[in-house]
C-alpha cells in the first residue's frame, strides 16, 4: 500500500474536516482502491491489517461512519446486521440478491435502470423489494 495519498484524496479530507494524513487518510486511499467495493466494518479492519495499516478495529469503525458521515464512502440499505459501506461515494444504483447477500453497482442511466426493474419485476413477480434512498441534498452521500 502506498504511503502517499494523491492530492485528490487529501483534498477530500480536509473540505470534510478530517485529518489529511497518517493512518485516517491511508485508511480511506486503501478503501478506494479496494477491488471489492461493498464492505463491512470487520471487512475493513481485515483489509487494513492485511494491508499492514495499524489501526485498532474499533478505531476503523470508528473512521469508517465518519467517511460515511461526511460523504467519502456510500452507507448501503442492506438487510444485514453489519452495516455495508460503498467504496465509490458517487451517486449510483445497486442490486442487492438477499439470497446471496451479493450487492452489485449498476453505471447505468435512469432509463437503464427502469427497464432492469420492469424486467426483474416481470421474471420475479413478488419477489423484487425496491428501496429507494433519497439522498440529502448538497449534503453526505448515504448509499445510492
């Protein structure tokens, strides 16, 4: 893991308050570049010490609902127990398979998506819940 985080990310941080260096910023640059983008706090703290970033779990939940708080991670409507965070903070839909507790990002246009859920609602009649989140405006992202 790179020690340095990119100017982007330490602008980030400082417009939302937060410390722009050591371990809080490392924390979210390794969030960012997560290839798996729908976590759980214990996910995280288990990413972080692979990562060999030396933080105490209960100081990464900590930080984690504070990135989530101020918009730099996604907070997911989820039916776990554990809260999910979304690494990409920007606007976007999920599908979420309860069998599976699988979540999916979908990059895809209003229109896109409404054939999606008229497909889905048409192959699973009854077995489709949609959730949607609206978002605070010019506020914190909190899932999408």
């Amino acid at each position: 893991m790179p020690h340095a985080v990119d100017a982007v990310l330490q602008d980030e941080l400082r417009r939302a308050g937060l410390p722009c260096r050591g371990p809080t910023s490392r924390l979210l640059a390794l969030l960012r570049a997560s290839e798996e983008t729908h976590l759980t706090a214990p996910e995280i703290a288990e990413l972080a010490a692979e990562a060999g970033l030396a933080m105490p779990p209960a100081e990464i939940a900590r930080q984690v609902e504070a990135f989530a708080d101020h918009g730099l991670l996604g907070r997911l409507p989820t039916t776990t127990a554990e809260p999910v965070f979304d690494t990409q903070p920007e606007p976007h839909f999920h599908l979420i398979y309860e069998d599976t507790a699988r979540i999916v990002d979908l990059h895809v246009s209003p229109e896109t998506l409404l054939a999606m859920l008229r497909d889905a609602l048409a192959r699973r009649p009854g077995g489709v819940e949609v959730v949607v989140v609206m978002r605070r405006e010019n506020g914190p992202a909190t899932g999408g």
